[in-house]
C-alpha cells in the first residue's frame, strides 16, 4: 500500500489532466475516488468487531480477490466515495495524508477486523487490504491511459 501511495502522490502535479477517450473524470477525480475508498475502508476497519466478522463465499468475490479483475465504467461507486467537487491539490494531499496516517492505525487490529463490502460482503483485515491494492491499482491504471494520450 505504501508503494501506491507514494504514487498517487507523485501524481499530484497532473490532477487537472483529462481524456474524455479514456475517462469522463480527471486524474485529480480518480486519485480523491481512490482516497476516499482507502480512508473510509481503514476507518471501518477500526470501527467493527471482529466477533462479528461472517465471511460468505460468492463467485464475484473469489473472482475478484484472486483475478483482480474490476470492469471499467460496470460498477457504480456508492455516493459518499465520490468526489463532490472538482478536485485540487490540497484537498488529495489531505486526503492522502489522513490514508497514510490511517494504513499504519490499522497495522495492529485484529486479522478479524473486516469492512463490509456493498456488493461483496465481509472482507477481514487482509481481503481488505488486497481489495484496496486492486481497486487504487485499477483507478491508477486508468490515470495512465489518461496520461498516454
């Protein structure tokens, strides 16, 4: 996770790029989408009891957990993980921020504390952790298909 973090901060310069072939928002959208996921996918980690945690197998999340595969433009993200204005500098590196200090607040939770996730249900400390690898990962290699063109 630090890895992508240190890339999405070097990122910062190019917020105000778009491709309209590529993506109908900006880097600087993807980039506070991705933070916002990460941010309030620490935060619940924190916030659940692991004596709660019930993992139910579904094809979707095996498929995306083990594959990594996240169809472009398929999924609609719930409304409080969308960016509700035009991006800017200050307001991805406060968000940016705020992750790295919640990624090292959740290093010592229970390996049972789990978020849970809209369309995939629970995800422990690990499948989230993953989940968020593959979803910035996804984000980040839409930013560079904008970035190509």
């Amino acid at each position: 996770m630090e890895k992508l973090l240190q890339k999405i901060e070097s990122l910062l310069p190019e917020i105000n790029k778009e491709n309209l072939k590529v993506s109908k928002a900006s880097v600087g959208w993807h980039l506070e989408h991705s933070l916002l996921i990460l941010n309030g996918s620490l935060k619940g980690l924190t916030m659940t009891n692991s004596d709660n945690y019930n993992p139910k197998f579904s094809i979707k999340k095996f498929i995306f957990i083990n594959f990594g595969i996240i169809p472009r433009g398929k999924i609609k993200s719930p409304k409080q993980f969308i960016p509700l204005e035009m991006p800017t500098k200050e307001s991805v590196e406060k968000l940016l921020n705020l992750a790295k200090e919640r990624l090292e607040a959740v290093q010592n939770l229970p390996s049972k504390s789990y978020i849970t996730h809209p369309f995939l249900g629970d995800f422990d400390k690990k499948t989230t952790l993953r989940f968020l690898g593959l979803h910035t990962n996804h984000h980040l290699k839409i930013i560079d298909d904008i970035l190509k063109a």
